[in-house]
C-alpha cells in the first residue's frame, strides 16, 4: 500500500518536472526566437538605412552630374561651351591610332570635354 | 451529497454549481453565438498589418542613364495622446521641421491618435527631429519619386502624386509596369503597440516595379532643352517646342517643350505649363507643309522640278480672295517656288494635283491621325475630307492653312523626306525591363510605310537643301554640315475666326546631313515676338542643336562642295 503510494508520487513528480521543464523549454524558445527577431530586424534598418542612404547620395550624384545642372554652374562661372568652329579643328591625317592618357590627364578631362571644344 | 454537511454549506455549494453552470452557458453562448466578431476584435488588438511597398521602377535613357528613380524618405507623424507637454513638443519640433509653430501645435492638438507632421523631408531634418526623442513622435519610411535631372525631359517623363501613382507623361502611360505590386506582413504587435519582431505569421512580398528604358538621349536632350529655352527667352515666345527624331527608326532622341516645370514640384507650375505641347496642340503648320505639297506633286509628276509658274510679282487674285508673297517674285521653277516658300507658286501647282489625290497624300504622311507614340494625350489634328472642302481649300491647304497638324505629325513627315521615302512610326520607350534585368517587353520599331519613292525623296532633299543653302533658311546654315529643311510660319486664327496680324506660329523642320540625314529636327514656336518668321526665330534654333548634335554624334564637317547649277526647264 505504501509503495503504491510512493509509486504514484514518483510518477507524480516526473510529470510535474516533465511538464515544468518542457514548459521553460518552450519560454526559452519564444525568448530565443524574439532575441533573433529583435537581432534581424535591428540588421534589417541598419540594411535599409544604408541602402537608402545610398539612393540618396545616387540621387545626389546623379542630380551633380546631370547636364541641366553642370550647364547651369558653368554658366554661373561665366563658362560658355559651345561648338567647334571650323578654325577650332586641327585636322590631323597622321594621327596615331589611339592616344593612351594616364590617370592624371584622364582626371583632368571634364565630363562633356568629349562632346564640345571648349572656346570663348 | 457527503453526510455531515450543514445546510449553509449546501447553500454555498448550489450557489457555486449555479456560478458555474451560468458560466458554462456564457461560454456556450459566446463561442456559439459571438465568437467571430469576439476574435476579430482579439486579433485587431495584437495583429498588425504592415503594408510593404513596392519599389517604383526606374525609367532610363537609351545609354541607361536614370531620369526617374525612388528614393525613401522620412516621413514624420504623431500620436498627440502620447504627448504631455504639447506646446513645449511643438516649439521644438517646428524649428527642427521649419514649420510654422502654430501650424505644429494645432496639428498635436488633435482629438486623434495619428497626425502626420511633415511628410518626406530630409534626411538632416528627420535625424533632428529623432534627437529631440519627443515621446509620441515616430517615424516611417515612404518611398518619393525624384527626377536628377529637374525640367530635363519632364513632359516626356511626366510626374507622379504623393501615393507614387502616375499622373502625366510616361509615369502615366506605363503607370501598371512602373508601380508594382504592394506586399503585406501580418505580425504581432505588443501591450506599447509596437511590432513583435520573430512573430510574422503572414507575409506576400511585394512585386517592384518594372524599368523602362526610353530612346531618349539625355545629352541630345539637354541640347534641345538649352537650345530652345535660349530661342523661347530671345523671342518671348508663348510656347515651343522641339523634337529630335533618327529618321530611319522613329526613335525620339529628345523631346523637349516650353515653358515647362520641375517633375520633382509638379503641384506647383500651371497645368499650362505641363502640357506636352509637342503631342498635345494642333496649329496650322503654314509653308512647312509645303513639303507635303511638292512632294505629292513630284511623286505624281503632276510637276518636274524645274517647271516654272508666274508668281504675279507677289499678289495674286483668285476666286474672290487675294493672296500675297512675303517677297514678289516673277516666274520661278518650281523648286524654287519652294526654295523661296512662294504662296502663290505653291497654290498655281497645287491646282495641277486635285483634291483628291492631295488628299490621299496628306493621309499617307500620316496627318489627321494619330501617330501612335507611347505618350498620353495625342491629338489627332484636323484634315478635312476633300467632299467638306471649299473652292479655295486646295490652295489653302497646299500653303499649310485649313489644316492642323502636331508637332510629333511634322517629325514623322519630315523624316520620310529624310530617310528616302518611307512614313516611320516615332517610338520613345525602347523597352520594359524586370528589375533583375531582363527585357518583358521590345518595342521594335514599327516597319515603315512607304509613302513616296526613293527618287522623289532624293529630289525634295535637295530641293529642301536649297532652301537652307540660298532661300527662306540661311540661318539654319551650318558650315560643313549642309542641313536641309523648310520654314514655316503661319498667322493663327483670333477668336472671332480671321487670321491674325499679331499671332503666328514659327516653324523649322529639316534634317542634318541633307545627303545621308543623322538626325530631324523640328523646331516650333508659338507667338514669338516681335520677330515672327520661322526663318528668323527657329531656323538659328535648329541650326544650334544640329551643329552640337554633329559634334555629339563625332560627325566630321565637310568641304563644301564646288557651286552647283540646277538645270531649269
């Protein structure tokens, strides 16, 4: 009788802990799913904060860049671009194939220096 | 029941049986009878629907250079329940936004649990206003179209509301492609309302928005744009426009209009100001749809080039109405008729056409109907069925009166001069692309229509070469390069139905090289002042653009050639 006894306490026992314990089990894990969302999302806004940083500062060159606002500056600047005139073209038939220039000349070359000579 | 129990324990026990059974049938009546509008309300007060935007996709030019991008900007807004202090929160907050302090306290006065305060500002005003840490002040991102290159192409790119939807120009037109399609994330939200992270038990991504890439050259743009606002400002014109077409495929290389408005501050210009003028308006083209003439004549051999008419020194009596000649001429050949734009020359040969067959030809060049350019608000201009038309119509029309064209219609006409013959649909959107790149949709250019013959078309460069070279448009000479092209310029119709002595419309349409034609250019001017001729005020406006335009496209200039003499009759 009193080793039923005994017996259905155990078995009592092991329940309550198997429950309990299953039960911190599964806290833990909803606690470990919102730290890994909370860490994901806090990724996530730095990830778009840069990327839209990055649009901006896109739209910005862009907007730098665009012939509507370089021709506005130079004009601000009292630079006029226009075409060629006929006394502006050397004519050159031996020229060679292709002229190489280094960095320092390439950095020197305005973004429309390609599309106009520049004259006054 | 136990024995031994007392009657008041039994009372207490029937009342606790009473308790329960009147739960249970709560229960039974609750999760029968109100359970679903029960939950909803549950669910309204832990879920969260989090609208997740598409991305508007971006519009190109043909060398891939953005016009029209989205970027995401702060948006600022209110739970004016949260805020304690309101007048102090707004003094602050309106020096951070630069709103007016009134204005800002009225807005947190509000009997309302969400107020916006300022919607996509900078990225400097949204972190100043995050430092103030105001509780009740939050933030969200919303996506702003914005276009780099401000007027640049805006009637051709058209605009956008505040919800990104497309309201004008190409945003309008391929609005479906552009806009995408909006995602939803239902989460769960917490006790402070704010976001559960990990707990999305729902979430359709959202679609972006497709790209467009346009036939328009941003540089050739910009040259058009600089070219004709120099020209608009000189002449105090009421409007003008041009357009840059490769005369082979149609494809519009620039598209440009005046006055025009910023795409970036729509609300604020005249809705005048926003028409695209270069598809929208109609006007009576004057001697540029000369060219219409002369060619259905040549092509009908009803005329050889070198047949000559009397020119009546200028004044010309006919079914009642006088006609006059800017200059008086006496017998001229007949391309020199058009080489020196002679009204009555014109309406003498026009005679030798018929209505009929100047009718077929006025359709085959396309006017009276739309062009089909993927632009919204086209108009079709009006030609009149030869049954409607007057004694007096065929000269009319042969002189560019009785007829209205577009400017986007003369593009289209010049260019089958151009390309040797052949009527070419203008297209401006090249392509639609997913936003991995890869193309949805090729818009091929349509294939052309012939509409004259090649030697017809050869015999009208030149003869428009002539015109350029010694007749109505030296100024759009241009030294080595040897345009071609036709002025134009027609007396508009006041209100009360007579042509106007103040009001005219100025126009130059032609194309550069005349021999092996790059590039058509036409040129319009509405109500230039005080100077009205289209071989003053747009001729120097095209000769502008294609002298940049052959430096642009490193197009060598040629020796002239050695003096030709045109054989006459």
């Amino acid at each position: 009788m009193e080793k039923n006894r005994n017996n259905y306490c155990q078995r009592m026992l092991a329940l309550i802990f198997a429950a309990t314990f299953t039960a911190v089990m599964y806290v833990n894990q909803q606690a470990l799913i919102y730290q890994m969302g909370l860490k994901l999302k806090t990724n996530s806004d730095i990830y778009t904060k840069l990327v839209d940083h990055n649009k901006i500062l896109v739209y910005n060159v862009l907007n730098l860049s665009s012939p509507v606002t370089l021709e506005r500056r130079l004009l601000a600047k009292e630079v006029e671009l226009s075409m060629p005139s006929k006394w502006h073209v050397v004519k050159n038939d031996h020229s060679p194939k292709k002229v190489v220039l280094n960095s320092k000349e390439l950095a020197k070359k305005g973004p429309l220096s390609n599309l106009f000579a520049k004259g006054r | 029941m136990y024995k031994g129990t007392t009657p008041r324990i039994r009372k207490v026990l029937y009342a606790l049986i009473l308790a329960f059974a009147l739960l249970v049938v709560r229960l039974i009546f609750v999760q029968l009878g109100a359970a679903k509008p029960l939950s909803d309300i549950a669910s309204s007060q832990y879920k969260l629907a989090v609208s997740l935007l598409p991305k508007r996709g971006v519009i190109y030019d043909r060398n891939l250079k953005e016009l029209a991008i989205s970027i995401n900007l702060t948006s600022v807004f209110a739970d004016p329940f949260k805020i304690k202090d309101k007048e102090l929160a707004a003094r602050k907050l309106s020096a951070a936004l630069g709103a007016g302090q009134a204005e800002t306290y009225q807005k947190l006065s509000r009997e309302k649990g969400f107020v916006w305060l300022a919607r996509r500002v900078s990225p400097d005003k949204a972190r100043a206003v995050a430092s103030l840490n105001i509780k009740g002040i939050d933030f969200i991102k919303e996506p702003q179209r914005v276009y780099p290159n401000g007027v640049m192409a805006s009637h051709a790119l058209g605009f956008t509301d505040i919800d990104n939807n497309g309201l004008e120009g190409l945003e309008l037109k391929f609005d479906k492609y552009l806009k995408g399609i909006p995602g939803w994330r239902y989460a769960v939200r917490d006790a402070k309302q704010r976001e559960v992270p990990g707990y999305n038990y729902k979430e359709i991504l959202p679609v972006d928005g497709d790209n467009l890439v346009l036939t328009i050259d941003s540089m050739v743009q910009a040259l058009a744009e600089k070219e004709l606002n120099n020209g608009f400002e000189k002449y105090h014109a009421k409007g003008g426009c041009v357009i840059v077409m490769d005369p082979y495929t149609g494809d519009i290389l620039a598209l440009a209009n005046r006055p025009s408005y910023d795409p970036n501050n729509a609300q604020s210009a005249p809705a005048d100001y926003r028409r695209n003028r270069a598809i929208c308006d109609f006007f009576e083209p004057g001697s540029s749809f000369k060219i219409v003439a002369a060619s259905s004549l040549l092509e009908e051999k009803a005329v050889r080039p070198g047949d000559k008419f009397f020119c009546e020194n200028g004044e010309y009596r006919w079914c009642g109405h006088t006609y006059h000649d800017h200059t008086a001429h006496g017998w001229l050949a007949f391309r020199d008729v058009i080489k020196y734009s002679s009204n009555i020359g014109t309406m003498k040969a026009a005679q030798k056409l018929g209505k009929d067959r100047f009718y077929k030809y006025i359709k085959k060049f396309g006017f009276g109907e739309k062009t089909g350019i993927d632009l919204p608000g086209e108009v079709n201009g009006v030609t009149r069925h030869p049954g409607t038309w007057s004694k007096l119509s065929l000269c009319s029309i042969a002189m560019g009166q009785e007829v209205t064209v577009t400017a986007i219609q003369l593009a289209c006409a010049i260019s089958a001069l151009a390309n040797g013959g052949n009527l070419v649909k203008p297209r401006i959107v090249q392509r639609i692309e997913a936003c991995s790149g890869h193309a949805i949709q090729v818009f091929e250019p349509k294939k052309p229509q012939r509409v004259i013959s090649e030697a017809t078309a050869k015999e009208m460069r030149d003869i428009l070469r002539s015109v350029v070279d010694d007749g109505t448009a030296q100024l759009a000479e241009l030294e080595g390069y040897f345009p071609a092209g036709k002025t134009g310029t027609a007396q508009k119709v006041e209100p009360n139905g007579v042509y106007s002595h103040r009001k005219f419309t100025a126009s130059f349409i032609g194309f550069v090289p005349y021999d092996n034609p790059k590039f058509t250019i036409v040129v319009i001017m509405d109500e230039p002042r005080p100077i009205y001729y289209g071989g003053v005020v747009s001729a120097p406006v095209f000769k502008k653009i294609a002298g940049e335009l052959m430096s642009y496209a490193k197009i060598q200039p040629k020796e002239p050639p050695q003096p030709r003499r045109l054989p006459t009759r």
